[in-house]
C-alpha cells in the first residue's frame, strides 16, 4: 500500500460519512416526527457543550467546571433581549457575553493550577447564581423571567449550525500551529513558554473560544425552555455533564466526545422517560463504573480493539 | 448594641463549630488521601438523616446516635476506600490523573447517596425538636441543644487532635501526608492509612450531620452546599492542615454570622466571594506554607 492512497483513504471514508450524515441532518425536519427533532436538538446541544469544553481543557488538562457559567449567560441574554432583537443576533450576543466573562475569568485566574482552577470555577458559577437570585429579588422583585419561544424546527436549525461552525472549529484548531501550542502547554507548561509560546494568551483566547459556543448554546436553548430562574439558568448539572460525557466518550480524538455526548445524552432520555425516580441514582452507577473499568473513554476501546486487529494481521503476514 | 453583637459574635461561633468539624474531615480525605470528596457533603446529609429517624421511630436520643451513625459512616467511608478509591489508585499513572477520576468517581457517589436519600426520606424539610429550652447568656438567649452542638464539635476536634499529635497511628497519617512514598518506605502501610484517613473523613462528617439535625432543619439535597462550605474552609486554612481547618471554620461561621444578620440571601454568597479572593490572593491559606 503506498502513501498517497492510504492518506486519501483515511480523509475519504470518514469525510464521505459525515457528508452524508450532515445531509440527513439537514434534511430531517421535512420528514421526522417533531419528537425526533428535539431530541436531536438536545443531543446537539450536550454536543457542543462537550466539544466546546474538550476544545480547551483536552489538550491544556486545566478542568474547567465554568461551562454552566457560560450556558447560565447565555440564557440570560436570551431572556432579556428575545423579545427585542432578532433571534440569530440574540444567539451571537450570548455567545459575546460570555466571551467576555472567559476573558474576566481566564485573566484573573488561569494561573491557578490543577484543583484549584476545577474549584475556582465551580465556585464561579455558584456565585454568579446567588448573587442574580438575590438580584432579581431585590432590585427587579422577580424570581423568573419567561422566553420568547421560538418553534421547534428553527430552534434545530439554529443548533445545528452552531454544532457545525464549533465541529469546523475544533478541527481547525487540532490542525494549526495554536492547536500545537495548546497541546504543549498541558504537556509542559514551563517548557511551553520557554520556546516562544505566549502560554496565558493562548489559554485565555481558547477558553473564550470555547465560551463562545456554549453561551450561543445556551441562548437558542432558552426559546425551547420558555420559563427560566437563576437556578435553572446556573445550573451546575450543565457544569459536570461536559466533563463526563468527554471522559465517557474519550478526549483522544474528536469523534469519542462526540459519540460520549451522544450515547449520555440518549441515555439521560430514556432512563427520564423509563425510571423517572431513580434516573440519577443509575447514572451515578455508571458513571462509577465508566471511570473504574473505561478510564480512556469509548475511544480507549476502539483504539485497543483496532491495535488487537492490526497485531493479528502483522502476525497474519 | 453591645449585646447584639454578642449575639453575633455566638451565631456565628456556634456555625463556626460546625464548619470546623466538616472541614477536617475533608481535609483528611482531601490533604492525606488525595480525593477532593465532592460527595462529603452527603455523608453529613446521612448523619443527619440516620440521627432523625432513630429519634423519631425509637426515641434514642441524638447524643447516642453519635455513636452510632459516626462508626457506621466510617466503616462506609473506610471501605469505599478500600475498594473504589485504591484501585482508581492504582490504575492513575499520576498523582493528578488520580485526583481528576477520583473527583468524577465523587460525583458518582454524590448522585447514588443522594438519591436513595430522596427515595427513602423524601425530598422535604425535616427537623425535629430535642433541649430546644432557652438558656441565657450574658443578655443573650440561647437554645440549649446550640450549645451542646458547640461543646461537642469542640471536644471532637480537639479529641481528634490529640489523636494525630500523640498516637503512634496519627503520626503514620501525619507521615503520609507530607510524603506518601517515605512514609511506606518507613514501613507505614500506606493503603491502610489512606483508607483510615478516609474513614475518619465519613466519621467527623457523620458527627457533623447529627450535631447539626439537632439546631437546623435538614433536607435530602443539603449535602453539596455543605460540601462547598467545606472546601472553601480547607483551602481557607491551607490544604492538609488540621488546625488551620478548625481555625477556618470558625472564622467562616462568625463571617457567615454578621452577613446573614445584615443581608440573610447573602451569606452563601459572601462566602464565594471570600474563597475567590483568597485563591487570588493566597491559594495556600492561612496555614499554608
């Protein structure tokens, strides 16, 4: 086998299926069942979440527990201008004003290492909450607000092209130059300044990449939620379920966050649906068992499952 | 106005006791055995719980119940160890990817243990009244059971201190706190110590959660704000240290006692505010070297 067919074999076969797959995508609301879709847009919207949190803290190693911060932001601003702006500008505003508490956060505080930024950040999205409660019921005298709803298949649109535009994102970085920069710093940190690398602007620009993507999330998914508070804007669930959907799938390569993301976020549906009482207790369960017996993620699997394949054929030959 | 702050100052001494009490146990989890115990807040909730029903099914008294739902927490807590956390252990190339999983295997605990809370407790608030007799101090009105809760937390932590500082076993926990790899050279047996410590961390939990149903109202989802209290006053202290967690604890509470006498909605909030500060200003705490 020589060089030139193995390199376009291995970009043809997994392009080929994503072409088709984004066609059926896009296709889909003239033919599936509304349940389908919102389904879809819910598995879109963990996506992204866990993409958007892989992008930085995969490479880099700093766990960041902020993604609720940036969701809760995004939300809020789909609360407060819906009404007023058109729905596509709401969603890149949500995304900017979360962009601007990354650049807050990660200038004050990416310096802090290991647990203590994990701390920092979940500590971050809990005071954001408490103060907007107190906020809402001191100054404005309300507890809620309501959303303008925006139907179904506009809400699916909308997160499928934030989900594409991300993908074509996260790509782009694991291929450029910054993309090697990052991985450098979670390698080694001080080697990475000392060749040249701008360690904090690298981690501040990729963290308020990532927010980026999470607070547009979150705006096209507060049309869908119609009624919000502060604790369910902040909620912390959307901090751990990024983290555990990437280590479930695998944070090797892009495609394990994605199928982690798509097998939790399945999953969350159907024990809801089946074991509404003990939905959480199950997932706890699982989870306990995924790090125990996956610690590589469903990529991990794949990957030893593939090497056991290719020793058998070198032994084969 | 003197006596107002007296009332204050006691609140907040009160609470402080036990903050002080839940956060040596996470210092011990989190400082010797290496796991940021994001489920410690439910064995608090487990405490309180188990105290609860033994009052109110058969009538035992809270203070028995220490000595009931503290070992039965530390066996949990111990075997936990034991099993889940030695083999995480053993299967983390590093002491950072060990403290990563093991972070996510809390959590998993967080959603079991709360859950069975909720599906066999309900999910409303639940109190129960014992020695709620007034008591003066100095001007100042007092439920007894408050200052019994302050007697105990106190006389436990100071207990507990004596028990590392003189005990051959508190010196193979205070050894494998500084250096892990030494103290196993030094023939401690480190697993065991680990697990011990991790025990111990369930056990003062569980002291913390009776104390704690007989002056508040307890409910099956408290765990995880205890939980964050506990680690805002261990890095307050400084990570790993006993004394500094006790400190910590009762300077949280006092702080916590005059937020909430101005502002009562903003005393989580003000304790969030001081945590963020000090990672800013001084991550290793007041303790810390």
């Amino acid at each position: 086998m020589n060089i030139t067919t193995f390199i376009s074999k291995r970009t043809l076969v997994p392009g080929l299926i994503t072409l088709i797959l984004l066609l059926l995508l896009v296709t889909s609301p003239l033919y599936a069942p509304a349940y389908t879709l919102i389904l879809l847009t819910v598995i879109f919207m963990y996506i992204i979440l866990t993409v958007s949190w892989v992008i930085f803290s995969g490479p880099t190693g700093y766990m960041s527990l902020a993604p609720a911060a940036f969701f809760g932001v995004g939300i809020y601003t789909a609360a407060i201008l819906g009404s007023k702006l058109p729905l596509l500008i709401v969603v890149c505003i949500g995304g900017l004003f979360s962009v601007c508490l990354a650049l807050l956060v990660g200038a004050l505080t990416l310096r802090l290492r290991g647990i203590y930024f994990a701390i920092f950040t979940f500590g971050l999205v809990m005071l954001i909450a408490h103060l907007l409660l107190f906020w809402e019921l001191h100054v404005t005298g309300t507890r809620g607000r309501f959303v303008i709803a925006v139907d179904h298949t506009t809400v699916y649109y909308v997160m499928l092209g934030i989900l594409v535009i991300l993908l074509l994102t996260a790509l782009f970085i694991r291929h450029s130059k910054f993309g090697l920069a990052l991985q450098s710093i979670g390698e080694n940190e001080d080697a990475a300044a000392h060749t040249g690398i701008n360690v904090t602007l690298v981690k501040v620009i990729t963290f308020a990449i990532s927010a980026f993507f999470i607070g547009a999330a979150g705006a096209i998914m507060a049309t869908r939620w119609t009624y919000i508070d502060p604790f369910i804007a902040f909620n912390p669930l959307f901090s751990f379920m990024p983290v555990l959907m990437a280590i479930f799938g695998g944070m090797g390569q892009l495609y394990g966050p994605i199928i982690g993301a798509v097998i939790f976020a399945y999953l969350e549906e159907f024990l809801i649906t089946r074991f509404p009482y003990y939905y959480m207790l199950i997932f706890g369960v699982i989870l306990v068992f995924a790090i125990l017996y996956m610690p590589n993620g469903i990529v991990g699997l794949i990957q030893k499952w593939r090497k056991g394949g290719q020793a058998g054929e070198d032994a084969g030959t | 106005m003197i006596l107002k702050i007296l009332d204050v100052f006691i609140c907040g001494l009160l609470l402080g006791g036990i903050y002080a009490l839940i956060a040596v146990g996470l210092s011990l989890q989190y400082g010797v055995a290496r796991v940021l115990n994001i489920s410690h807040g439910e064995f608090i909730m487990l405490g309180a719980f188990g105290t609860w029903s033994l009052y109110t099914m058969f009538g035992i008294n809270p203070l028995i119940s220490l000595v009931i739902c503290g070992p039965v927490l530390f066996v949990v807590g111990f075997f936990l160890h034991k099993t889940l956390f030695k083999s995480l252990l053993k299967s983390s190339a590093s002491i950072g990817a060990f403290e990563g999983s093991s972070l996510l295997a809390c959590f998993g605990l967080l959603f079991i243990i709360q859950n069975i809370a909720i599906t066999s407790w309900g999910a409303d608030i639940k109190g129960y009244s014992y020695l709620s007799v007034p008591v003066n101090l100095g001007g100042a009105i007092f439920a007894a059971n408050r200052l019994v809760t302050l007697a105990f937390a106190v006389g436990i932590g100071i207990a507990f201190y004596l028990f590392l500082a003189r005990t051959r076993l508190g010196k193979a926990i205070r050894a494998a706190a500084q250096d892990p790899a030494a103290a196993g050279l030094m023939g401690v047996d480190i697993n065991h110590v680990l697990a011990l410590c991790f025990g111990f961390g369930a056990l003062m939990a569980g002291f913390a959660g009776v104390l704690m149903s007989m002056c508040y109202p307890i409910k099956a989802t408290m765990g995880l704000e205890y939980t964050m209290i506990a680690i805002i006053v261990v890095v307050l202290g400084g990570l790993g240290s006993i004394p500094g967690s006790f400190i910590g604890g009762f300077i949280l509470g006092i702080i916590g006692s005059i937020v909430s006498y101005i502002e009562p909605s903003l005393s989580l909030a003000a304790y969030y505010v001081i945590f963020i500060l000090l990672l800013l200003v001084k991550p290793t705490g007041i303790m810390g070297k």
